[in-house]
C-alpha cells in the first residue's frame, strides 16, 4: 500500500537563510502537534536550500498538513524571505525502513 507525503523544496532570499532555517526548525513542535503526520523532516540542501519530507496515513491527513501552520507560516513569510513560492510535490511513499 503507498502512502502521500509531500516534498517542498524551499529556496531562502541568501540574507534571510538563517531566518529560513530557525522556521523549519522550530516547525518541529507544530509537525509533533499535527495527529494526521505520520513522519516529517526538515532539511538543508544548501547555503540557501532548504526542504521538508512528510509522510501521511491517507490523503484526509495531507490536505489537513497543506491547510495547516506550517504550510500558513511558509505561505506568509514568502514574500518577505523567500527567492520564490515553495515547490511543493505531492508523492506516493512506495516503501520505507522506519525504527
């Protein structure tokens, strides 16, 4: 069975990459309040890439992620510490080695 998840991938405006950085991290505590978020991840690529996995039990669980905090507080610093829109995908989990 495939479970959604999403992959964005977040491009920070190169004076506000620290910025960037210290929202993913701390969107953490809201990744940890959101029932329907089986798995999520926060990641850097680069000096000024970032990126999120996250993984759902079904596609109820990633629209309630999409509609949630985190996608609001990205969606609101956006135009101010961005480069760009995040690229959002959505993906089908096919397998995964989880503890």
């Amino acid at each position: 069975m495939t479970h959604p998840g999403l992959l964005a991938r977040i491009e920070a405006k190169p004076e506000h990459a620290a910025q960037v950085q210290e929202l993913l991290e701390n969107a953490l505590e809201l990744a940890r309040g959101e029932t329907q978020t089986v798995t999520w991840y926060s990641f850097k690529l680069g000096p000024t890439t970032f990126g999120v996995f996250d993984t759902f039990d079904d596609e109820a669980g990633r629209q309630a992620h999409l509609n949630g905090p985190i996608a609001a507080a990205l969606m609101d610093i956006a135009p101010t510490i961005l480069a760009g829109a995040p690229d959002i995908q959505h993906v089908d989990v096919l397998a995964a080695k989880l503890p």
